[in-house]
C-alpha cells in the first residue's frame, strides 16, 4: 500500500487558516459573467419589430432562435435550403 503524507496543520493554526479563507472570500468582488449579460446588436431593433408584428399577425408552427446563419435564410442564395429542409415542416 502506498504511503500518503498529509501535511498537517498545527491544531492552534486550523482555526486561523479557516478564518483568513473565509474573511477574504468575503471580501472576494463577484464578477459577471460575459455569457449572462445580453448585449444588444446595433440595428437589430427593427427586424425585431417585424418578427413581433408577423408572429402577431399569423400562426407559426416551427420557431427558431438563433445567430446570423439562423438571419440568412431570409436572403434569397438561402431560399433553396429554406424550402428543402424547414417549408415541409
């Protein structure tokens, strides 16, 4: 069996450590992480718009949340893919 040294504490600094990493935790600043705050996209107030007023208007069935590639099928290169793999649905 292996051996496994410990390094061990002075019975008397035991209380001291658990004291020091809890006062500095405290004192700790919580930074915010960059994935949990929403940064707006400049320009994007209005095809917001149009995408509210459209869901207002009709019944969709298939709704997708996504990046610039989920934007592009909107453009005309795109229609064949839109067609083919999402109209069906």
């Amino acid at each position: 069996m292996l051996f496994v040294r410990k390094i061990m504490f002075p019975r008397v600094l035991r209380p001291l450590i658990v004291s020091l990493v809890c006062i500095a935790s405290a004192f700790a600043e919580e930074v915010p992480s960059s994935a949990a705050v929403p940064v707006p996209q400049p320009g994007m107030e209005k095809r917001h718009a149009e995408k509210v007023a459209a869901v207002r208007a009709r019944k969709f069935d298939l709704l997708l949340i996504g990046d610039s590639i989920t934007h592009g099928f909107d453009n005309p290169e795109f229609k064949a893919v839109w067609e083919q793999f999402f109209a069906p649905r």
